[in-house]
C-alpha cells in the first residue's frame, strides 16, 4: 500500500512541475503592414501602431455603439503591427 501510495505521489508531482510554466504555451505571431497615407485599417485586440519618423500623425477613429477602431496614416511613415496569438 505504501508503495501504491508514493507512486500516486511522484506521478502527481510530476504533472504539477510538468504544468508550471504554462505561459509558455501561448506563441506570439506578429504581422507586420506598412501603412500607406490615406488608407485606412480597422484595429483589432493586440494591435499596435509604430510610427516609422517623428513626422508621422494618424487619425484614430471609433464606430459609436460597436467595438469597431480604425487608424488613418494623415502623413509621416508608420507600421500596423497586427499580434495573433497561437496556442500550442
């Protein structure tokens, strides 16, 4: 029974260190698009702008009632870097 009892044991420790680190399981996989002036892009969750030179505006804009953003390249140079995350 004792022997029984500390094989549960080790087994259940090794499940507990094997889920440590479960941050791990989550890739991230950046999409980066060069924004051209006068287009626009809807945003998503996770998505950052990088403005490209200290010249660079952009025009954010809301869609009342929904969670709908969008950016506007006005002038300057700047990237839409779009996040997408993968699970293992």
């Amino acid at each position: 029974m004792r022997l029984l009892n500390k094989i549960y044991l080790t087994a259940g420790v090794v499940l507990l260190l094997s889920g440590c680190g479960s941050s791990g399981s989550f890739e991230s996989a950046e999409t980066i698009i060069p924004l051209s002036v006068g287009e626009e892009m809807e945003l998503i969750s996770g998505d950052r702008i990088s403005p490209v030179n200290e010249e660079t505006q952009i025009e954010l804009r809301h869609v009342l009632g929904s969670d709908k953003k969008y950016v506007t390249l006005v002038s300057g140079s700047a990237e839409l870097i779009r996040g997408s995350y993968i699970v293992n």
